[in-house]
C-alpha cells in the first residue's frame, strides 16, 4: 500500500512529527468550519442549499460601472476615428518639401508652419489645398478630403481657407472700412508671408 505525501515526507527527514501533526489539526479545524458554513441557513430566508446569497447590487456601484463602461467606449471610439483620419491622411497627403519656405497658421492659439513651395502657397491660400494634423504632425492634403476627415474628426483640420469665404470676406471689409482711417488706401495681400 502506498504511503501519503505527508508520510513520505517524514520518512524523508523533509519534517517532524510535531509539523505534521500541526498541518494536520489546521486541515481538520478548515474542514470542519467549511462544513459548518455550509450547512448553516441563510439569515431572513430558506436555506439555499449550501449556496452562497446573491450579491447585493448596490445602485451607485452599478452607476459608477455603467459610467465607466461609457467612458471605455467612447475612447475606443475615439481611438478607432483617429485611426481612419490617420489612414486616410497617410493614403491622400502630399509628400513633405525640404525646403526653407514655410507656410505659418494659427492652430490652437499657437503659431505652427508647414514647409511648402510657391505652387502649395498659392494651393494653401486659395482653399484648395488644406492642413490636417493627425498623431502629433500637420499634413497637407486636398481640401476635397476634408468633409470626410470632419466626419471622423473635426478637431484634425488644423487650417483651411474657404474659396468663397475669403472673397466676401474681403469685401465685406472693404465696404466696412472706416472712412477716416489713414491707412485705407494701403491694402494688406492675402499672401503676406510672416
């Protein structure tokens, strides 16, 4: 007949009799309050056959996890977008100029600068061409991709001038111009390089 662990393991000198002993009573007294548990009911109600109660579901717990689980999904959302707006961006965009002209914008309340050539200058400034930045860096791409780069995410279009816009613009303030100011007959380009 084949000896138990715990008697091979005395036989070994791996431990005493005393250990063993002790391991022993600690197996029984778990046993014995297992079985206690299980057979004992369950308070304000039937026994439920040795079953634990349901968990009680605590109303703000279930509010704070449904938040939670809002939240998840909105960034996977959020993540999945930028993910189409950069593929996008990657499959329609010029490809970068080494040069030493640069196109400067406002985006953000900061001044940023692409670098560009005379005939993306002139792209940039009549609303054909426009600047989208995606995952840290701008990228010049046709405006007609615009309205699908908006629909993912309309906070990656870092500048774009509106064809239309940019002539009313002007004259309205050409008709807006304050009679006596000193400067009227100076007019500012619409290229003006700073």
């Amino acid at each position: 007949m084949s000896m138990s662990l715990r008697d091979q393991l005395l036989a070994a000198g791996l431990g005493t009799r005393q250990q063993a002993k002790k391991a022993r009573d600690e197996e029984n007294r778990n046993r014995h309050r297992q079985q206690h548990q299980q057979g004992r009911p369950q308070a304000g109600g039937p026994s439920t056959g040795g079953r634990p109660p349901p968990p009680r579901v605590d109303a703000a717990k279930l509010a704070r996890d449904q938040e939670l689980e809002r939240k998840k999904r909105e960034k996977a959302e959020r993540k999945e977008r930028a993910a189409q707006v950069k593929q996008l961006v990657d499959q329609h965009a010029l490809p970068r100029l080494e040069t030493d002209d640069f196109y400067n914008f406002v985006h953000d309340g900061r001044i940023a600068r692409v670098a560009v050539d005379a005939a993306r200058r002139a792209a940039l400034v009549a609303g054909t061409l426009a600047i989208v930045r995606t995952h840290g860096q701008y990228f010049v791409v046709p405006a007609d991709l615009l309205p699908r780069i908006r629909e993912r995410d309309g906070r990656a279009v870092a500048s774009h001038h509106e064809p239309s816009a940019a002539g009313s613009a002007t004259a309205a303030a050409e008709t807006a111009a304050d009679p006596d100011d000193p400067y009227a007959k100076y007019k500012v380009p619409d290229d003006l390089m700073w």
